[in-house]
C-alpha cells in the first residue's frame, strides 16, 4: 500500500472516526433525551449536557487559556447512599454518539446505584480548545494528547466531587472502550486516587512498539472472514491482484469504476492504491462492528455482517470479472444496507468525520501503533511497518514527529503488575484484541474474553441476540465493579 | 512579614537553594573523584559524569528541542549477578552536591551490589534547558515542572536500561531527599514499571492545600529551639520586638546594625523587614541541619548547632540590648562557624545559587505550600497564609499564576494507598516533617521515623556521631530495599 494513503487509513482504525457526527444543538438547552441505537427503542437516555473549564495545558504555566469541555450527567438512578459514578473516558469522537453506543452503562445504573458521567475528549466534538482554529498548525495541536486527557478527567471528578451534593465520598469507575479503554486503564494506573477501578473493553494498550507482532491485527481481521466461510478470505485475498491486473488501462478502470458503482471513476494509479485502501479499510471496519443484531455504530448494518457480505464471497474458481463484481455486492453490505445508495463513495468513512483530524495527528505523535501485513497469514496486500516512512509522512501531513516509544516509557508496556483494579475484556472477533490484555496479570488486573464478541461489544446495550459470553461478561464485569465499590466504602469506613 | 519578601523566603525554605554551586569543570572530562563533605574523608566517592539528550518537552510535539540532562555513575560496587540500580531523583540544586551530600548511597552500594545514579535536576546545576536564557521568561520556564522531571527520570532509566549491558533486567530504586525525597515517591506512583521502590527522605508530599496546617512547619522549628533550653525559643519569640523597637529612627538603625555586624547598614523599613526574614530564615534552616556532628550541608556548622546557637540566648530577662546582641552571637554560630567573617551578609543564603530561581518559579506554579504562623505555637511573628497575594507576588515576580491544588489532583494527596513499596523516613527535628508521612499507610507504604533527626539525616553517610536511632532507620531502609530487590528478581523468574 501507498505510504501516505496508508497513513490516512491508520487513522481510520480506531472506530468512532468514520463516524457519522450527530447534528450538533444550536441552542444549548440542558436536558437532551436520546433513543439509543440499539435495536431496544425502549430504552431512553436522559441526560443533561454540561461545561466545565479546562485548563488547555495542565503542564505548563505559561498558558493560561482555558476551554469549555463537553460532559453528560445522568442521575436518574443514582442514591446518594452507597451509590456509585461511573465515569465514561470519553475517546475520539463526539461524546453524545459514546454515550449513545453505550448502553451497558445505561443497563447497570440501577444496579449500581450510579450516576453516569460521559467526559468529551478535548480535541473531539464540541471541546475544541481553539474553536475553529483547533487544527490549523501544530501550535494549536500541542495540547492534543492522552496526557492532557487524563488531567481534564482528574480535574472533572474534583469539580463533580466539590459541586454535587454527595458526590464527593463515593466511589468512580472509569470506562472505556477501543482508546477510551485505553485511557479508562491508564487512568486507573495514573490517577487511582480518583477512580476505584476501570473497566477497559477492548483496549489495546499492548499495540505499540514490538509489544505484540505488528501483523497480529490483520490477521484477526483475515479470520474473521475465513471462519465464516473459507473461500472468503481467499477471494478477498485474491481481489487484489484482479484489481491489478484491470487497472491496466483506461477500459480497464473504466469497467471497475462501474462495476464497484463508483461514484467518482478511478483516474489513475494513485485513485487504485486509493480504492484498495478503500476497501481494506471496509473489511477491517466490519471485522471491528461483526455484531449478533442488526446496529448501526460505524454504519447500519445487518446482524453478523460478515456472514452477509461472505455470502457474495462464497464461491471458488471465479474469473476475475466474477470476483470484482461479487465483491461490489459485498462492499454494498456495508455501504448500503438501506439499499438507497446510487453510488458508493470512496471518501464517504474517511473524511465525514471531524474526530478523524484529532486521530489522525495522535497517531503521528503518541498513539504509534505498528501495523503489517504479509499476504501470507493474512488476506491483504504485503504492507512493511517502516517508522522511517511513516514519520516522514506525518512530518508531511502534521509537521510533528511521532514518538513511537513515549507510550511504554509512560505507561508502562507489559509491565503493569503493579496496578490494581482493571478490567480488560476483550472479543476474539475483534481485531484490536491483539493488542489487548488477554490473560490475568494478577488478581486485580483481570481479562475477561468474550469468544463471539466485536469490538466491544460489552459496553452495547443489552440485546435478545446477545451471544451468552457476552451476558456473562458484563455480569462478570458488574461483579467487579461492586467488589471495588465495596471496597471503597470499607475503606472509608476504616478511615472514620 | 511582609509578602513579597516573605515569597522570597518560601523559595529558600527547601534546602539545596542557600547552597554554594560548587564550581562548574570547564573541561569536561569523565572521571571525578570527590571526598565527602561529612566528617569521614576516608570515603572516596568516584563517580563518572555523563550526559543525555533530554526532550524540553516530554508533553507536548511542538516543541523537538532537547538539552543536555547531566547525570553521575558510580559502579564501583555493582555486580551484574542479582545487583540493583539506586538513582537518586536529583532536586533543586547541582547534582554533585547532592551525591556528595548523600553518603547513604555509598554506604549501602557494596550490601546491595548496587550501581549508583545521580541524575540531575532540569533547570538546576549544569542542566539547562535554555543555557543562559533558561530563567529569562515564563516561556522558557514553562518546562520546569515535576512531571516533565519525572519523564526525564522515565528516560534516563530507559536509556541506562539500553546502553549498560546487565542493567536492563535489574531493579532500579528511587533514592531521593526533601523536594527530591517527594519526586522519588511520586516516582513510584507514576512510573512503578521504572522502580520497585522509592525511598522518600524526608519528604514533604502533604505540604500542599490543607493537607495539613499551616502552620506545623514553623512549630516544629520552635519546637527544636525550645527543647535546647525553653529560653531559647522565648529569647528569639521576643526578639522580633526588640527589633522593631530599635528601628523607629536612624540611630537605632545605626546601632543595630553595628550590634548585629551587617555588612550592609539598615536603612528603612524594608531593610528591617528583609533582616527579619533573613533572621527567621536561619533559625529555620538551623532546625533543618541539627545535625549531631559537625557538618557543611547548608553552612560549615558545629554539632548540635541549635545547642550552640542556644548557648546565647538561655538568658532571661534581657534588655533589648542585651537580647539583639546575643542574637547577633547567635546568627554568627551560622554564618561564621569558621571565625573568618568580619560582618554579617543578609544576601548571603538568598542569592549566591543558580538553583534558588528555580525553585521560587516552582514555588510559584506547582509547589504551592502555605505557611503561617500565629506567634503563639511558634516562635515567629504572625503571618497569615493569603493566596491571593502570594499569587499576585508570583505574578510580579514571574509572570506566572499558581496552581494550588495541581500537585493534589496529579498525586493524590492523602489518598496514596494503592501504592506500594515507598518508605517515607522522616526526623522529629525537622521541620518538613509535619508535611510528611509519619504513619504507615499500609504493609508497603511505610513510614521510620528519626526522633534525634533532622532534615533526611538518613541520606547521609555513616558518622560515629550518629544516634542510634538513625543507625536502625537506615538498616530498615536496606532490609525494605533489599525485600524490593529479592520480589524483583523472584517476579522475573516467574515470567522465565
């Protein structure tokens, strides 16, 4: 693959970046009601939408600036007596789409007598720190990191503590999913005297440097496909050469362009790197949202949609004009399921998004994850992880170079033993549980695997389709969490 | 007192800022040999200088610039076979100074086969961010912060991991006094995958907010003048308004500045105001170094010197005379042990070091400690502690605002009992030990404490002077070390 093109497909990988962004409110009114998007129209989510100032650099004193970050606050069923908050990392998206996609948090307040904060990560949705000048320059991304983050939510829980009535002597849980998984960890590890515990759901906090095998990743994608139906990942494998071999001439494009009902035509060898980007993108997409029911979180989408896109995938011994048309209808799953599409548009998940402009500079900077493929045990086109390259491109794109070592040297790699209370849950089905925590570290730092589990699937809102593993894992998880909640107040009641 | 020249005061009440910078080599070469300043010549301590390229700034990739961090090794003991790493998180002053000052290391490097660290403090001694522009502006300040000396301890300890072959799988250990003594244990909490553990040498960590109250530091301090002989503290109590007494017209300044033998004559009300906070500033720094052997930590001192000091001042019933005279004996035990002094330098502690502008910047941003005294369980005239004003004279000093409540949010305050293995010592001579941790906090975190102790008297090297007292504090310091080292290495075999 294309470096650069490359580069702008990593930062398509983590979800919530191909994400269609809510219409924001014009007028602010506090209290917003939401339908969540799972297949539970029941289930209403009632929350009231707040500000808190933050410092834009926790760091330095030199800059005094502040802004207004975004936060959610449910209380319907929190008790001010033996209650508990947990406290969503908000990651790179629009907090009111997390919130939305998070239903497990909805599902257990009760239980838990909690209240449900959702924190807006700086540099997502509305809590730019400098308007509509955020990303204009890397002066103005300077202050874009998991750093920074962390410091908003240790400084939102104190404001919590101090302005609501009760609040402040109970315990918070940090959750999180995908990079907010990541922080809900790192929080814990960083600042454990703000949170009890974290529940980490698909964090992949290990997929840096040579933590894991930087092809691990593709791979799972590859299986995904190949456990539902062998020939699937073949073909898929084989649909790269085909599409070389018809991007030979202007005929050629020109039939591919029609036959994947292109909206725009492939041009040249630059717009076939980009369709193949394209289209890797989308296999890696459906691998991460592979859920049970019908759902729409990065699109709407069929239940198992791997099986429903597998299913135009299925045959053996096709020519190559029979392959390419067969995986037209399989991209037409995942881009139109709704059936109202005239076209499909190959910039359609890749530039709607304003959290895309926020990854794409963390994954220059911090969030360094090493990915390849060999086309060997995966179904993708041979791709070397080249720091070099990447670093050139993101000097080009951001003018910053990435640190690809600062991740371990602040978190810690795989040496976190020291650290308690967090739980990594991860689904086999999804690819970032390569660079998850997958087994126990200690008796406090649990794994919890879910084997027919997408991208966190843990944190959706229950459903009737729920695999059992996943029914277990949240009840496993909400387990811990009561253990933690229970520790704490033991603890307080030590101390008075 | 008044508040601008009391601010000045603060930034001298951490030890290592009234220190004479020992000259800098002008030729760089790599081997140093050094005789401790305690009374022990014999101890040789032979150390190498080295030098690593440091990011300005760790948090932020704006800013790719790096400087030169200076660091000590001394390897004289190690051993590759089951030794360890002691690195001292070197504070606010030159690094050499410390390692000379810090014979505890040396002492113990043969026990623990231990390589010994000294890594210098950004913005202090030789490692300057900005060479000669380093303390011109906030913007060339705003790097001098604890969290970024900690990441260059992070990267220190890295790069010593990488380049020194056996260091990599060894256990390194914090070692740190006073402010050096907190960023050791804040160390530990933030990077517990660097350390298996940190010694906290009297180390203030709760001298923040109302952790504690304001005013136990100056008790503390009158405490060891009043124990001495209650004279004393009642003597120096009164003396505050004999001065003032003897300021009101240009006669009196006249003879109280013979009577005192300053170098520089009073002349008006500010002068007076300096010279009493100059007078409070010593007692202070005497309660710090009461050491019970002649010693050279913050001035060339007799043993006990609060005994000697105290030896004017048990008289009662003084005229105001009398009384400012034997203050001058007093002050002259401080200032002029060695008799070749012919006037008293009221400059003399607050200006001759590099390292007291960074730490009233410091003072001024992150390490925010109120003190006040009420003149009743202290021996000092009434101060109230007033944000606002101290964060006004920041301002004027240093264009730069306090943030008192940071280090509570980034470290935790009190609320540090998920931690593990940091012993906090503290003496109950010293005066930072009413901002420290004098209880254990549970099996791992545990305090010793040092009742003939003053400032970290532990840190220093074996004296045959030493009470016993301090003999047993430093052999529970080696037994908790020596626990750490043998977990280190059973948890390594464990992952074989």
């Amino acid at each position: 693959m294309g470096c650069l093109v490359r580069l702008l497909l990593l930062a398509f990988l983590m979800p919530g970046l191909a994400i269609p962004v809510p219409p924001r409110p014009k007028a602010l009114s506090n209290l917003h009601l939401s339908t969540s998007f799972t297949s539970r129209p029941s289930i209403v989510m009632k929350y009231s939408i707040q500000y808190i100032e933050q410092k834009i650099d926790h760091f330095g004193f030199n800059n005094e600036k502040t802004f207004k970050q975004r936060y959610l606050i449910a209380d319907q069923h929190w008790r001010k007596e033996g209650g508990s908050i947990l406290f969503y990392t908000g990651n790179e998206g629009d907090i009111i789409w997390f919130c939305n996609n998070t239903g497990f948090m909805w599902d257990v307040a009760e239980e838990l007598k909690a209240m449900l904060v959702f924190a807006e990560h700086r540099y997502y949705g509305q809590s730019l720190p400098f308007g509509a000048d955020t990303f204009q320059d890397p002066r103005h991304l300077n202050f874009l990191t998991s750093e920074q983050a962390l410091a908003d939510f240790a400084e939102l829980i104190k404001h919590l503590k101090r302005t609501i009535p009760g609040a402040e002597n109970q315990p918070f849980i940090a959750v999180g999913g995908s990079y907010g998984g990541m922080l809900a960890a790192w929080f814990r590890m960083k600042y454990p005297h703000m949170v009890a515990g974290a529940l980490a759901a698909s964090a992949p906090i290990w997929q840096f440097e040579d933590l894991v095998p930087c092809g691990v990743f593709m791979k799972i994608v590859t299986m995904d496909f190949k456990r539902t139906c062998p020939n699937c990942s073949e073909n898929i494998r084989s649909s790269w050469g085909a599409i070389n071999r018809f991007t030979r001439n202007s005929t050629d494009l020109d039939w591919l362009s029609k036959a994947l009902h292109l909206c725009t035509p492939l041009k040249n060898a630059q717009d076939v790197q980009h369709l193949k980007d394209w289209i890797s993108e989308t296999w890696v997409n459906l691998a991460m949202v592979d859920y049970p029911y019908e759902s729409s979180f990065l699109q709407h989408l069929p239940a198992w949609p791997i099986k429903v896109v597998c299913q135009y995938l299925k045959n053996s011994n096709l020519s190559d004009k029979e392959l390419l048309q067969n995986i037209f209808h399989a991209l037409n799953v995942y881009y139109n399921y709704s059936g109202q599409a005239t076209c499909l548009n190959m910039s359609e998940t890749s530039t709607s998004s304003l959290g895309s402009l926020g990854w794409s500079y963390q994954a220059c900077t911090e969030m360094v994850m090493p990915f390849c493929t060999n086309g060997i045990d995966d179904m993708f086109e041979p791709y070397l992880w080249d720091l070099k390259t990447f670093s050139d491109d993101c000097f080009k794109q951001w003018g910053v170079k990435p640190r690809p070592s600062w991740i371990t040297s602040m978190y810690g790699g795989k040496d976190i033993s020291s650290h308690t209370n967090i739980i990594f849950s991860n689904g086999d089905l999804d690819p970032w549980s390569g660079g998850g925590v997958t087994r126990n570290i200690t008796d406090t730092l649990v794994a919890i695997i879910i084997p027919e589990g997408a991208h966190h699937l843990d944190l959706r809102g229950n459903n009737a389709f729920d695999p059992m593993t996943v029914l277990l894992a949240r009840s496993l998880e909400v387990k811990y969490m009561k253990q933690w909640i229970r520790d704490f107040y033991a603890s307080v009641r030590k101390k008075d």
